[in-house]
C-alpha cells in the first residue's frame, strides 16, 4: 500500500462505522461562557477522551442565521467520537451574516488552538484545522477559507451566501445541498459555490434528495458520513476513507442523494 498518513486516527473504516451514531472513540464536552470566547458567542467543545494516539484535527460548526448552537450541536459528539476536537458555537448576534459568521470561526479555532484549557490544546494539531458552518454559517465557510487558505477542509451545509463566485478558495471544499431547498436554493446557492470554487481544488457537491434548508439541524446519516469522510480525508490525509467519497455515491430519485459531483484529485 501507499505510505501511510501519520495522522491516521482509529481502525480501518466501513460503510457502518461511517454511518453509526457514534464512532470508536470516548468523547467528552466542555462548555464555555461567551465571557470567555474573544470574537464569538457561548460554545461547546467536544473531544476525545484517549491520548494514545497522539493529537486530532479540529473543527469549529457555525450555525445559520437566526439559529442558535443548538440547531448544529448534534454534529459536535457525531464527529468528535470519530477523532477530532469539536467547538459548536453560538454567534456574536443571531442575525450576523457569513463574512462575520468566517470571522468568527476563525475565532473559535484561534480559541480552541491558543486559549482553551490545557487539556485540549494537547490533543489538537494546530496545522490541522476545519471550517463547518449551516446556511449563513456554510456561507461563512467559504470567507472563512478565502482569508485563511491555510485550512485543510471546509463543509458547507445547505450554505447560503449573496457572494456566489467562490475562484479565490484553495482549501478542499464540500457543499452539501438540499434537493428542496427555497431558503438558499441549490441552482442559486450550492450549485454556483462549488461550480465556481477551482477545479485545481479538490472540492465535492453532494444533494440531499428531497431534503429542505432544516436538513442539517437534525442527525442525518448521510450529512454525518460524508462529513466524516471529507474532514478524515483532507484533514488527517487518511486514504483509507477516499473509497467513500471517490466515484462517490451514485445519485438515484429513490436514494438518499440526488445529485453528486466530485473532481477526485489525486
Ligand atoms: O442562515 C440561513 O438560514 C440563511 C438563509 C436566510 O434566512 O437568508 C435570508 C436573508
Ligand atoms: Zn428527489
């Protein structure tokens, strides 16, 4: 086999450890008051209890506008059992739109990476950072990226941004659409943000059949798996998960996606 990420974390995947309700690893949360959060709103930080294998990536989830952290907290131990650092967070203001919604989860990784306790600043990697954001907050993934490119992987989901052209962005991109979204339509939103992102990005557009705009702010099975997939692909160069996410889903009227594209860099 090819060599081998170093930050390979947890056993070899399969469709069901993708798929399951929590993955192989113990978690645990921590809240934090939005006292003592510089630039975002009150949080929840998410992490594996285990230290044996060395340190995670982490992600920091957004919601979208008017939505409290509660509407995306479901993904925090969803992906945290899987081997990453989690913060979910409330905004500065409910109705801050994406470019401060960026900003704030820049803030909230500065914040996990520089002034969180101990205890979770040594199971992160620093160089290992991802973006996860709801409607405004999928439209904040993208700014977050386009002012920090240093990032491993951004998902946006069901995004929605007045910005629809998206060339500036070199971090691995997916967008999650939703096939009956009429708050931030896929012709109008999803589509032309993964269109217009390079094709020398990696960078993926998966619909969700027959799915609204509120999709995401419930455990969904297959927002959960590809997730999984994008962040231990592009954040801990784990190949072992590309056998998800490359053909991809085959798109079926009757199936849980109902349009899937994907560049499939190597
Ligand atoms: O975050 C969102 O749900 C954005 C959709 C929206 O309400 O936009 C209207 C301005
Ligand atoms: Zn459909």
């Amino acid at each position: 086999a090819a060599a081998e990420s170093p930050y390979e974390r947890g056993p070899d995947p399969t469709r069901s450890s993708i798929e399951a309700s929590r993955g192989p690893f113990a978690v645990t949360s921590t809240s934090v008051s939005s006292w003592s959060t510089p630039g975002f709103g009150s949080a929840t930080i998410t992490y594996p209890t285990s230290t044996s294998e060395g340190t995670y990536g982490a992600v920091a989830i957004s919601p979208g506008f008017t939505a409290s952290e509660s509407t995306i907290a479901w993904l925090g131990p969803r992906l945290a059992s899987q081997g990453f650092v989690v913060i979910t967070f409330n905004t500065q203001s409910r109705y801050d739109q994406p470019a401060a919604r960026g900003d704030q989860l820049l803030a909230a990784l500065d914040y996990l990476t520089r002034s969180s306790s101990a205890t979770i600043r040594s199971r992160i990697d620093p160089n290992r950072l991802a973006v996860i954001g709801h409607s405004m907050g999928g439209g904040g993934t993208l700014e977050a990226a386009k002012d920090r490119p240093s990032l491993q992987a951004t998902i946006g989901l069901t995004p929605w941004n007045s910005d629809k052209t998206w060339p500036e962005i070199r971090t691995p991109s997916l967008v999650i659409g939703a096939e009956n979204d009429s708050v931030a339509p896929v012709g109008s939103h999803s589509i032309p943000f993964y269109q217009s992102i390079p094709s020398s990005t990696s960078k993926a557009y998966l619909e969700l059949n027959d799915a609204s705009h509120f999709a995401p702010n419930s455990s969904n099975t297959t927002i959960a798996w590809s997730t999984i997939s994008w962040l231990k692909l592009y954040v801990d160069d784990d190949e072992r998960y590309r056998q998800f996410l490359c053909p991809g889903p085959q798109p079926s009227s009757f199936g849980e996606v109902s349009d899937y594209r994907n560049t499939c860099l190597s």
